[in-house]
C-alpha cells in the first residue's frame, strides 16, 4: 500500500504544497475509515476511492474535487460523518460528498424506476454543481473497469446502463477520453465475443498499421515545414465500439471494415488548421461526404476540429482530424479543460448555466415529468447524436437527430410552432413530419389561421414542442382530454358517476394510449377528474401488444392484453369495456418476436436487413449469450401492414444461425 500512496502522491505536482497536505490527509483518513472493508475482487475497498480520484487529477480538477472523490463512499459505507468532514476539509468537500451521496442511496419497490429516479436526480444534481457529476463519472468509469467479479446478469445490465447513460453523458461533457473508455468497456461485457474478435484482429494488425502510419506521418511533417507550420501527429487506431458500429451499420465483417486508421494533426491557430487541410487534399484526394468542419460550427459541447477522410497509399481509407492544441485539450477533457484553466488563472469557476446540456436539463425538470418518462427524454433528447440546421438569417440551430420542422419551429418560438402552416429545407418545400438532415436552411412558413393538430403529437421529437402542443390542443379543443403520454377523444359525454354511488359510467371516450413505463398516470374522462390507468398484473401488457380497457369499481381503467384469459372471468366487461390503443409515432403495426440462435457476430445486422427489405423498421432488439452459448434475442419492429408480419418472420427464419423464432 504504501508504493500505491508514493505513486499517487506523485500525480499532485501541479497543486500546491498546501492542497497537497489536504489531499493527502484525506487519503489518509478515508484509508482508515475503509480499513476493514473488501471489495468483490478482494482488494482493500480504498483503492477504489483512490483510482476515481487519480482519474480527476487526470481531468486537472480543483483539489476540493480530488479530496472528495477520496471520501465520496465514506458517509455511506462508513462511521465518518459530515461534522467531521467538514471540520476537516470544509463546507464545500462536504456538499460534494453529499451530492455524490445522494444519487447513491435511493432505494425503490422497483428496479427500473430505482434506476430512473437514480439518474434524474444525478443530472439535477449537474444543475448545482457540474463537479458532483465528474465524481460518478470516474466513479464508473473505475467501477467498469472492475466488472468481471460481478455476476453476469448485473454486469450486463450495469454495461448497458453505461452505454445508454454514462457514455453519451461523457460525450455531452465533452470529455472524449472517458466516453470511449466507457463505450469499449461496456461492449466487453455486452457483447464479449465480438469484443475478443475486434481486439484480436486490431492486436495482429498493429506492427504492420504502425509502419504504415509512420510513413504518412513523415510526408504529412515534409508539407508542413515546407509551409512554416508546427505540427504534432498523433496516429490513432478505432476504439472497438466505433468499430462495433460500423460492423453493425454498415453489416460487413471485420475483414470487410477498411476505414480502420486514424491520424490526429495538432498546430496552433485556425489558420494553420485550414492550411494542413489543404496539404492532406493535395497530397490524397478526399472522400466525398466524409468532410465535417467543427471549427466553424462546433458541437454543443465546444468540440471543434476538421475532419475529413482520405483514400491514401495502397488504398486505404485514413481519417484525418485536425485541429489547435486549444481545441484538442477541449476535446478531451471538455467542461474540466475549462474548469482547469480558469483554476489556473485564478477566475471564477466556470457556471453551470454556461452549458447547453444544463439549460435544457432544468427546462425538462419543469414539466413534470415521472422518472420513467424524464429518462425516456433525456435517451431520446439530450443523449442522442444531433443535428444542426441553419435559420434563413444563418444562425445556426442544434436539435436532436430525427427532428422535424414542427420541432425547429418550436424552438425559434412558441407562436412560430402554433401557427406554422408548412416548411422549405433548402429552398424547397418539405411536410412538417419530414426529419431535418444536418446542415439544412430551414424556413417556417406560417399563417394566423393555422393552429396545431393532435396528428402533430404523433411525429415531433422534441419535449418542447410536444409539451406546447399538448398545452394548446387542452386551452383550445374541447373535443380532447390530454395529459403527459395520454390522448382521450370525446366520442360523447358519458353518464356522469354520483359520488354517492360508486358505480362507474357504462359508455367511455375512445382512448389512444402510449405507456412507457408500468407506473399509474393520470386520467380524466366524463365527469372525473383523476381517473387512473393502470397496466394489469395478470397479462402485463407491453408496447406493441393488442389491449382493451375496463372500467373497474373504484380503481380507474386497467389495461388488458386482449387475448388475456382473464377478461371472460370479469362482470359485465362487454358494457364496461373502453378501446384502447398504443399512441405511435406513426400508424404503423408494431410487433415482437422473439429468436434463438447459434453464435455468430452479424445476426443482428441480418435481422435488421431482413426487416428492412420488407420497408419495416427494428424499433429496438437485444442479443444475450445463453447458459448454452446460443444467442437469445428479444425485437420489436414496425410495419405498414399487418400481414407482412408472417413474411419478415419467414425471411429471418431463413437467416442460417437462427434455430427458433417465437
């Protein structure tokens, strides 16, 4: 242990003697505290708080970060209290502690809203302090990096986590390095044989890569001194989860993957960086559409770099960044590059509110949303690749990927969404449901007698523009009942129920319905105001299922598969019954199968192709190795029609690893 504390003593340098006293007796403290307790590998539990604070001091954090990533599990897994703490290190260590703390803790009856709130209350906690979600970061970051003493089915389920939340959240951070380590991690996990193949290719391809990159390397420094410029080359081989998705989007093996290798051009101003980009077009003709410029429009995390692909010597595909050593220290530290240099010139701390990623965070914590449909926004909103759109006057706009015109003009204005009346993508005219493409000039065309439609719900991708369309049709259109996920359509007035007399009316409204999650929500039809809909126990009815509603004595409407064996045994259900459907975003047919399968590394690309030859669309889908060592796979897709449902299932039948489909 004590090598273990030298080494770490070591990575302080750049603080000062006294932050280093602090830092080190917090060490100190936190490895007495500790003393007794082992974590699933064996080793002592403290060299978890130390690894998390050495990945900080890494991300040149302040040396209150460093001191409480020390004692981020103390006053949850040990007798320290906050007294102490603060007594010791002060109020601010302590309030990041609590935060950190905080997330830790909650305890719910479920799993999946445990998870949710989990996550809600960490990104609200981002709100007051972008330091307490750095700690969990690197706190998850190690704790990945330790999985494989975990069962399996809890290392599957914290990768996944990871993959859907952790690394896109580093990604909007914009702290590159932990994003990857995190994506790579997980697909160890989740995927352990395509893991082990990409590794070992990459492995028996390194020398040759290596040389050939050298070679590049040199002609690219010959150019630039020809042009007085500077540079470092930095040469990058493709972490395995891009590699992963490029196998995956493109359905190709491994050995059919060419754009494997990477350089990275660092110089010092703009300028250069436009320079060094015309050297590497002139030395090797560029890739159509493989040209991104993030200098001129950086991401909404202040990423900023040139990226462009090239087919160089023998063939192959090489993708050049170029970028100033500025930009390169925001890429890969993002938020703590910046939190770092104002540290370092003794300014304010860089605010919250500075980032897009808060703003738009504290804009969803007032619509009050359930856990389960906060987390559902934040996957779809905040998580997701984005896209940039021009206004006509050029000011550039940043919206999820997916998004429509209704959504862009929603996010100009409130009255510009209302009123919008139809829309131009580059001069010409496109339907409001038409998703926008990067880079698009896009023109509202509006008029005082337009007004938003229900069908409008149906296709935006935007929390904003959902919520003031939802907040319209209920001041405007008496005809609808909404509220969150629920659209009732008066079909005509129902019997209104006596409070005396607990007996339900015997005709309903015509309810379309979207359920993301199992909780209840809440309901008005007819004369009640809090009617509940609820999921029943007996059928669990899921995304995609065929359902009905019934009116129950006293416990709102319960929502029935309706193939449920159950329904017979119910009293008067068929004057009780309400139809229900699942809100889509389109009116197309959703269904679910489910495959098992012989081991192989395409067959989730295979399934997704089948599909798409018959204009279908995989919704979602998870592969899972077996106690057998078969692949388990769980789909949903959409159709247009109903009965091409039995002829995408005989094509993927025909899939040669697959053995069974449900």
């Amino acid at each position: 242990m004590q090598t273990r504390l030298e080494q770490f003593e070591n990575q302080l340098i750049r603080y000062t003697p006294e932050e280093r006293a602090k830092i080190m007796e917090a060490l100190h403290w936190g490895e007495e505290l500790h003393r007794e307790q082992k974590r699933a590998s064996g080793e002592p539990f403290y060299i978890h708080p130390m690894k998390v604070a050495e990945i900080l001091i890494q991300l040149e954090m302040d040396y209150e970060t460093i001191i409480a990533a020390l004692l981020h599990d103390v006053l949850e897994d040990t007798g320290g209290t906050k007294k102490e703490m603060q007594r010791r290190f002060g109020k601010e260590v302590v309030a990041l502690v609590n935060g950190v703390t905080k997330i830790s803790i909650l305890r719910a009856k479920s799993k999946s809203i445990q998870g949710a709130e989990t996550i809600r209350k960490m990104l609200f906690a981002m709100t007051k302090d972008i330091r307490v979600i750095l700690i969990k970061l690197a706190d998850k970051l190690h704790n990945m990096s330790t999985l494989e003493y975990l069962p399996e089915d809890k290392r599957k389920r914290i990768a996944q986590e990871c993959l859907d939340i952790y690394a896109p959240l580093a990604d909007r951070l914009g702290i590159s390095w932990v994003k990857i380590e995190l994506e790579d991690l997980a697909l160890k996990h989740l995927h352990p044989l395509v893991y082990t193949q990409i590794k070992e290719a990459m492995t028996e391809k390194k020398k040759k890569r290596a040389d050939y990159l050298k070679r590049v390397e040199r002609t690219i420094q010959q150019e630039a001194r020809k042009e007085s410029i500077t540079i470092d080359i930095q040469s990058r081989a493709k972490h395995f989860f891009s590699i992963y998705l490029k196998m995956r989007r493109r359905q190709k093996n491994f050995s059919e993957i060419h754009d494997l290798l990477g350089l990275r051009i660092l110089c010092d101003t703009t300028g250069e960086c436009y320079t060094l980009l015309g050297i590497v077009h002139k030395l090797w003709p560029p890739i159509e559409g493989r040209f991104k410029d993030y200098i001129a429009m950086p991401k909404s995390n202040q990423y900023q770099s040139l990226h462009t692909t090239v087919m160089c010597w023998e063939g192959k595909q090489l993708e050049i960044q170029i970028r100033t050593r500025q930009m390169h220290a925001t890429a890969e530290m993002g938020i703590a590059a910046h939190w770092s240099y104002k540290r370092r010139q003794g300014k304010d701390r860089i605010r919250s509110e500075d980032l897009a990623i808060i703003n738009k965070l504290k804009s969803l914590n007032g619509r009050g949303y359930s856990s389960a449909e906060f987390l559902a926004e934040i996957k779809s909103e905040l998580l997701k690749d984005t896209i940039y759109v021009f206004t006509p006057r050029g000011d550039i706009i940043e919206l999820p990927k997916g998004a429509t015109a209704l959504d862009f003009a929603y996010h100009i204005h409130t009255e510009v969404g209302n009123h919008c009346l139809g829309a131009k993508a580059d001069g010409s005219i496109i339907s409001l449901s038409t998703e926008l493409k990067n880079t698009q000039v896009v023109d509202i065309i509006t008029s005082n007698s337009a007004h938003p439609h229900v069908n409008w719900l149906k296709f935006v991708k935007t929390a904003r523009a959902r919520g003031k369309i939802r907040h319209w049709l209920n001041q405007h259109d008496d005809s609808l009942i909404i509220d969150k996920n629920i659209i009732a359509k008066k079909r005509q007035e129902p019997q209104t129920i006596q409070e005396e007399q607990p007996q339900e009316a015997q005709e309903a409204g015509e309810i379309i319905k979207q359920i993301v999650d199992k909780a209840k929500v809440a309901f008005k039809i007819g004369g009640e105001k809090n009617m509940m809909i609820t999921m029943a126990k007996c059928c669990a009815p899921a995304t995609g299922d065929d359902i009905i509603g019934y009116i129950s004595r006293g416990r709102g409407i319960i929502v029935h598969r309706r193939d449920c064996p159950n329904l017979a045994h119910i009293n008067e259900f068929e004057e009780r019954s309400v139809e229900v459907e699942w809100e889509a975003a389109t009116p197309r047919a959703t269904r679910r199968f489910q495959i098992t399968a012989r081991m192989t590394s395409d067959l989730f690309s295979e399934i997704e192709g089948a599909i798409r030859k018959y204009r279908g669309h995989l919704i979602e889908g998870k592969l899972e190795e077996n106690e057998r060592g078969n692949l388990t796979g769980f789909f949903t897709m959409e159709l247009d029609h109903k009965e091409d449902f039995k002829t995408v299932l005989k094509s993927i039948r025909t899939i040669p690893s697959v053995m069974s489909i449900h």
